[in-house]
C-alpha cells in the first residue's frame, strides 16, 4: 500500500524539483539583470519583463510610493486605458495594491469571483470582462523596515497558489526592491552632485552680473535644471510695495501673467517667510480663484518661495510642474538656495545702483551748490565791499559832539558786521570746495616761527578783551625751520582754533599756541583752560553745522579746519589740556603739517 502511494507521489515531487531548479536558475539571471540596472526605470523594466517570464504571469506592473501616492513606473501587459488610471493611485483606495502595501505583505485572489467580492468598488470600476487577471498577486518592496511601493502580477486564468508559490514571489520581490533601492541612492548621488555643479554655476554667474537681468536668467535656468521643470518667473515688489510684478520668466503666456500678476501668498511687511509648496493646484483652497488659469496654462503642482534679504521680502521665485507633484525635502532645499543667491544679488545689485544714482544726484547737487555760491559770493562781495568803503569813508567825516559819536558806533557796527558776512562767505565757499573735493592749496616755504607769531598777533586784540593771557613756544629745533604750505590757509586754520579757545576760555586766563616737532613734520596745537571738550564729542565737533551749545555760531569752522589740514596731508585732534599736576584744565586742539608735500 506504501509502496503504491509513494509510486504515485514521485512524478508531483519530481515535477516540483524540476520547478525549483528552474525557478532558481530564473532568479539567478533576473538578478545579474537588476544587478546592472543603475535607474529605478530600468530597475522597472528589468522586473516587469524577467517577472512575467520567470512566474508566468499575463500582467505585471511596478508602483512605487511618494507621499500619500503609489506611482506607475513600469508595467507589462497592461492596455493604454489601464496604465492611464492606474499612473497615480492613492494610498487610501481599497484596493490589492494599496492594501498590500498598508498592510506590508501579500495580498492574493486566485480567482475572479475572490477579486469581486474582496473589491467590490473596484471591480465596478474594472470589471473582469475589461481585461483585468483572473488571478493576481501583489506584494510590498520593502527595505530596511521602509515600503518602497508594490509589485502586482497577474495571470489569465484561476490559479491555486501553492506552498512554493508565494516564497518564490516574496524572493523576488525582494531582490526587485534591493535595487530599487540601490537605482535610488544611485540617483539621489547624481542629482546631488548636479544640484551642487549647477549651484556652483549659478554663484559664479551672480558674482559676475552687472545688471538685474544677467542676475534673473542664471537664477532661472539653474532653478529649472536641478528641479527638472520647464517653467519658473521671478516678480519683485513695485516701488511702492503693493504688488508683486514679473521681473523674468520662462514658458509662461501673458495671458496667465496677467491673470496672476499681484498675487502674493504672504503680507508685503511679512519677516522672514517661509516657502508654499503646493503639489496639486486643485486641492489648495487658497488658490481656488486661479484653477480655471492653472488648467489653461497645465499647472499642476506650484511653488513659491521666498526672495528676502535680512528678512526683509523682496519678491518670490516662483516654480511649475505640469501635473502634479509632491516636492521633496531636497527639492525645496535647493529652490531656497537658489531664491537665497538670488535675493542677495537682487540687493546687492539695487544696492549698487542706488550707490550709482546717489553718487550722481550728490554730484549734480555739488555742482548746484557751488554754482549757488559762486554766485551769492559774486554778488554779495560786491554790495558788501561798497557797504565796508563807504562806512569807512563816513568813519571820518562823521562831525563832532553825541550825535556824530552815536553815527559814528553806529557805522563801526555796519562795517563790522559786513566783515563778519564776508567771512560767512568765504566759509560757505571753503565748504562747498572740500565737499567737492575741488579745495584750493598754494604751497610755498613758510617759517614756523613766523606762522606762531603771527597767529599771536592776529589773536591778541580778541583776547585783550576778556583780560586773556596770549603765550607761544616753538621747539628749539623749529626756530628757522620751513614747511611746505599754503601759510595763508594755515593761517586760517590757527586764527579759527584761537578763536574758538578765546570765546571759551574765562576772562582772566591763559591761551597758548605751540609747536613741536612730529614724526618728521610740524605740530601745532592751541590749549585754553575753559570747561574742555567731553571726550564722546571730540570727533562730532568737526562735522558741519556741529556748534558750541552756549557761545553760538553756524558749526563751520573746525569743519574748515579739519578739510585744510587734510588738503596738507596732516591730521587734526582734540585732547585734554592737562596743568603741571596732570589735571585737566580745559581742551587742545592739535594738528600737523608734514615738512615736504605728500
């Protein structure tokens, strides 16, 4: 009885050795073929050809995951019709596919009436007189714990899987999503490596761009490559910051850019935005008012992302696909360095130009203002030199008793003041030349000594006023020494820093004018003992316009001063004047004078 039962068991064990053989010389040859596919499509290709050939199956089709998508990359057997609604299935759908891969292990109908009455929905939707397998098997790629998407096989007729069956579909499947893995990693290398080449590009092309547009073109053609779109635009703020308008772009109508031109998914005063990525146009509430545009101009999946500038917004860089998209982690890495370059250009190139227009507006307003005093000094000489002639003249025919001594304080006090608006004058005419640049410097030799007496001199009668002391010293060392100076400016400057010391310094005082030796040149100083100068004022009070808060004037002079000495190629400053103790006892103002022209 054994004996006839084994004799009948023999040819069904022998026939499955056989298959097994077979099937493992077909795994073999189906992974030397994965094994030399580099890219998920040839990967695709390679599993659906050896899969249909290797398990006898009708059908086959390849789908991978992304999002809350499972996507057609490969497929075998299936009509146009199938392929076209099978391209995109979601995740959620009851259907052999999804659920295999929400389940994370095969699912198997071995026979029609199973798929019917497992899927009715989509069995309605493919009915099996439609072409859809009499049996199917679709089983999870997964990798280290991950699902990469799910391979699905099907054959004409009802099938009875067998113990040897689904192992040798789960031994497949694996090998397929090994690499898989493997194509995508591959990829991920490559288009990391072309990201960072064309990011290079791009950084070498805004360094050398000279205008707005040579900055716009480089932003989009690099933005296009590493995200493999056809289609992106630029829009920047108007002057006033209402509106968004298209500054460059690329496969887009006017129509569309009309339609879309002003819209902006942030508020113009937003700080620092962060990018919109919208992977189908048809699911985003906020954009429904545009879908009608988006299907006209075939926008599927749209981006915005952010152009800004010490988080200031600028504008947005706008990118397109044609269906729609889920944008990865990567992508939107590199869409904000792009945008990041971008806005850095953007406003280090408007940066520029704002330089350009200012430099040309202060030049033009340089050129008015000296024109403007040329003028005012021409015409108000003049009328002030007749006015200074003619109350000297009556200075000395005014007649004598109280009322010819009241004309005559009254005529000193006119020539007085006209003296005083000749030198307001000749320091609005002094500062519209160091302003430009344009300041006139006569050098000659001119004696120290002679320069300190002389300022000596012009100071004495001020002083004599106030009981004030007038001293100077020169280094042994200077007594005969020269300088190469215009003495009459010089003269200018020390008259100026005598002046300032006498009208602060108190009655009964003293203020010395010095000079020493300096580092191969001339210092010249001038000290007071009035109240000094705080030290976080010291370089304010050379700026124009800067005055003494209680003795009055316009705030010109040590700004006169200050561009002679530099028109001499010396420096001015201000210290402490300090007694015999080391005590501070009012200011010093300093300044040099090299010995030969710089």
């Amino acid at each position: 009885m054994t004996s006839a039962v084994e004799d009948a068991l023999e040819p069904k064990t022998g026939q499955r050795s056989r298959q097994a053989f077979d099937r493992l010389v077909a795994l073999q040859t189906v992974t030397t073929e994965l094994a030399s596919a580099l890219e998920q499509r040839c990967v695709a290709e390679v599993t659906v050809r050896s899969g249909v050939r290797t398990v006898g199956a009708v059908v086959a089709g390849v789908w991978l995951t992304r999002g809350d998508e499972a996507r057609l990359v490969g497929s075998m057997g299936l009509s146009d019709e199938q392929r076209a609604a099978t391209a995109r299935l979601r995740l959620s759908d009851a259907a052999p596919l999804m659920d295999s891969i929400r389940l994370r292990k095969a699912v198997i109908a071995e026979s029609v009436d199973e798929y019917v009455k497992r899927y009715p929905a989509l069995a309605k939707r493919f009915p099996p007189c439609g072409g859809v397998p009499s049996a199917l098997a679709s089983l999870p790629m997964v990798v280290d714990g991950n699902v990469l998407g799910a391979i699905m096989f099907g054959w004409g007729a009802t099938r009875a899987f067998d113990r040897d069956d689904l192992p040798y579909l789960e031994i497949l499947v694996g090998h397929a999503a090994l690499a898989f893995e493997r194509a995508r990693l591959f990829e991920e290398e490559h288009r990391a490596r072309m990201r960072t080449e064309i990011l290079y590009e791009l950084a070498s092309a805004m360094m050398r761009a000279d205008s707005l547009d040579a900055i716009f073109e480089p932003a989009l053609d690099a933005v296009c490559r590493a995200l493999a779109v056809d289609r992106a635009s630029i829009l920047l703020f108007d002057d006033r910051r209402l509106h968004m308008r298209f500054c460059a772009w690329r496969g887009l109508s006017a129509a569309y850019r009309r339609a879309v031109e002003g819209h902006s998914p942030w508020q113009a005063d937003a700080i620092d935005p962060t990018p919109i990525l919208v992977g189908d146009v048809t699911r985003e509430p906020t954009l429904a008012r545009y879908r009608d545009v988006f299907e006209v101009e075939c926008v599927g999946a749209i981006g915005f992302v952010p152009l800004c500038y010490e988080g200031k917004l600028l504008g947005k860089f706008v990118i397109y696909a044609r269906q729609p998209r889920a944008f990865g982690t990567d992508d939107l890495r590199v869409a904000v360095t792009v945008a990041t370059q971008l806005a850095q250009a953007i406003a280090r190139r408007k940066a520029e130009e704002g330089i350009v227009r200012a430099k040309a507006a202060a030049e033009a307003a340089a050129l008015q203002r000296e024109s403007l005093l040329a003028m005012v000094a021409h015409d108000l000489r003049n009328p002030l030199g007749v006015a200074q002639l003619k109350s000297q003249v009556m200075m000395r025919q005014v007649p004598e008793g109280d009322l010819g001594q009241k004309l005559k304080r009254d005529l000193e006090t006119i020539y007085r003041n006209t003296l005083h608006m000749g030198r307001l004058i000749d320091d609005l005419v002094d500062v519209a030349a160091i302003d430009s640049a344009h300041l006139s410097i006569e050098r000659a030799p001119a004696g120290v000594k002679e320069i300190v007496n002389e300022a000596l001199d012009l100071a004495r009668p001020l002083a004599e006023k106030k009981r004030i002391r007038m001293t100077a010293g020169v280094a042994s060392g200077l007594s005969e020494a020269q300088i190469s100076c215009d003495r009459q400016r010089i003269m200018q400057v020390l008259s100026n820093l005598t002046g300032n010391a006498i009208k602060f310094a108190p009655d009964d005082s003293e203020v010395e004018i010095r000079a020493i030796e300096d580092d191969g040149g001339v210092r010249f100083s001038v000290a007071d003992e009035g109240p000094g100068i705080p030290v976080e004022d010291r370089e304010r009070v050379f700026e124009q316009w800067t005055c003494g808060k209680k003795k009055g004037g316009i705030g010109l002079g040590l700004f006169i001063a200050r561009g002679l000495v530099h028109a001499h190629g010396g420096r001015i400053w201000i210290e402490s004047n300090h007694d015999a103790a080391g005590r501070d006892r009012g200011a010093l103002v300093a300044f040099t004078v090299p010995r030969e022209r710089e």
